[in-house]
C-alpha cells in the first residue's frame, strides 16, 4: 500500500501476521446453512402430513431437493467443500428424502395396508440410509466405473423420493382413489426402494453435454417446463418421474455401451504393447 493510502483493513503487528487467524470464514458456513435449510424442509414434510396437508408435504419435499442440488454447488463456487458439509448432507438426505417421504406415503395411504404398511414405509427409509452410507464409503475410492463413465449407481436419493411420492402426484391430479390404494402403492414403494440400493447404472445429469446447437431449444423447453410447474404442477411431475423411470433402461444400454468401447480400447492398447515389445 502507498504511503499515505486510506485502507479499511486495521493495521497488523509482524507478530500479529504470524499469528495464525482464529475462526472460519463466512462462505465456509453457506453451503451448510442451506443444507440445513434443506433438513428444515424435510422435517417440515412430516407435519403437513400429520396435519393432512398433502400438497404442503409434498411441495416441501421439492424444495429439499432443490436445496439439495444447490448446496454442493455452492461449496465448490466458494472453495468451501469440507468433511464435514459432506457428512451433513448425507444426514439431511436421510431425513428429507428417506424418513419423510416414508412416514408421508405411510400417513396417506400404507397405515390402511394390514400389517405390512409400515414394513413397506421402512423399506423405503432403510434403502435410502444403505444408499447414501454406501456413497460415503465409496467416495475415496479411486476405481468407480460407474461414476468414470458419467452414469451414477442406482437411483440417486433426491429422485427416489419424488419416484416413491409419484402416486401420490397422480391422486392430486386427477382426485381418483385408485391411486390411493395400499394395494398397488406397496409394490411401487418396495420397487423404488430396490432401485435406490441397486447397482443399476442411470444417467448422471451434471455429466449430460449439449450441443452447440441444441442449448436454446433446451432453455426454451426448461421455460416450458417451469412454466407448467407452476401452472398444473401435479400432473407435470406425473410426467418427468413416468420420462425418468423409462430413461433408466436406456441408461443402463448406453452404459453397457460405454464398458463395451472401453474393453475394445483396452484390448487394443494391449496388442499393442505386446507388438512393442516383440522383438523384430
């Protein structure tokens, strides 16, 4: 600084500059803080459904997941990724899309299921607990072919919940008691729960490209899509888990794909080490 210069910055001592900085910065605390939000969100879910309110659980569920998608991308747009963010968010994810989704589905509909209503519930609950802890565990591995390959490993939390509460979405829409019965939710429920703990490859939508080309048509269609979010919101989320469930086979084809070129790539590197080292 200048000799003279005005500074906001108080003056510092040579043995004050050493002296490492006590506390955290601020932008460490925001991706937490929303986390929490997200928590706050999914917790909220219960008591609507304790309370009957099945719009209000459900639109609080959507926001944890909104808020789930952001808070990762908060901490690494500030540098602020740590251990413990990555611990909080697994709890958070645990509560907001696998215990409330639970108790939310079991309050409206699997209590009146005799004697396995709440084994179904918590099947969903535990799948969704086994998800995320085998997700910790693999995070300083190295070798994860899924993930080297853009795809994710089952279904992720967040759409798991959405998928469990899509018969819900459906009796919302059309006010039909069909889509109420124990019955036909308890299969949906304990197929949803597999797909979170399966080793089905689906598609991961951070490791999706556009093409030049391509990029308005998609934010005109993310337009669209907003717009009949807000518009007839039940019905549009009918739809984009009915496109997500059938998207999962042609995830699974274009992984089996990408394992193929890898193993032909492989196989060619080999013949051509050996060739190298035959000697002429």
């Amino acid at each position: 600084m200048r000799h003279g210069a005005w500074s906001d910055t108080p003056f510092r001592t040579p043995d004050e500059e050493r002296r490492p900085r006590r506390g955290i910065p601020l932008r460490a605390v925001a991706p937490n803080a929303v986390t929490a939000l997200a928590l706050c969100f999914g917790l909220s879910s219960v008591r609507f459904a304790l309370m009957s309110k099945w719009e209000l659980a459900v639109t609080s569920i959507l926001f944890a997941g909104i808020l789930d998608g952001l808070d990762g991308r908060i901490a690494r747009l500030l540098r602020a990724q740590s251990r413990f963010g990555a611990e909080l968010d697994s709890l958070s994810d645990v509560v907001a899309f696998g215990v409330s989704p639970a108790v939310v589905i079991y309050l409206w509909s699997l209590q009146y299921l005799p004697q396995f209503g709440w084994t179904i519930a918590l099947a969903h609950a535990v799948c969704c607990a086994l998800r995320l802890a085998r997700f910790n565990a693999n995070i300083d591995v190295d070798e994860q072919p899924h993930k080297s390959a853009g795809f994710l490993t089952g279904v992720p939390a967040p759409a798991g919940a959405m998928l469990a509460l899509l018969p819900l979405y459906l009796w919302l829409s059309t006010g039909l008691n069909l889509f109420r019965n124990p019955y036909g939710i308890a299969p949906w429920s304990l197929f949803v729960a597999m797909l979170m703990i399966s080793n089905v490859a689906s598609f991961s939508w951070s490791a999706l490209r556009l093409r030049q080309g391509v990029r308005l048509w998609a934010l005109a269609a993310i337009a669209l899509l907003g717009s009949a979010l807000i518009s007839t919101p039940w019905t549009t989320l009918s739809i984009l888990c009915a496109g997500y469930v059938v998207s999962i086979p042609f995830g699974v084809r274009s992984y089996a794909r990408v394992r193929r070129l890898r193993a032909v790539a492989a196989d060619g590197s080999v013949r051509d080490s050996a060739t190298a080292a035959t000697p002429a």
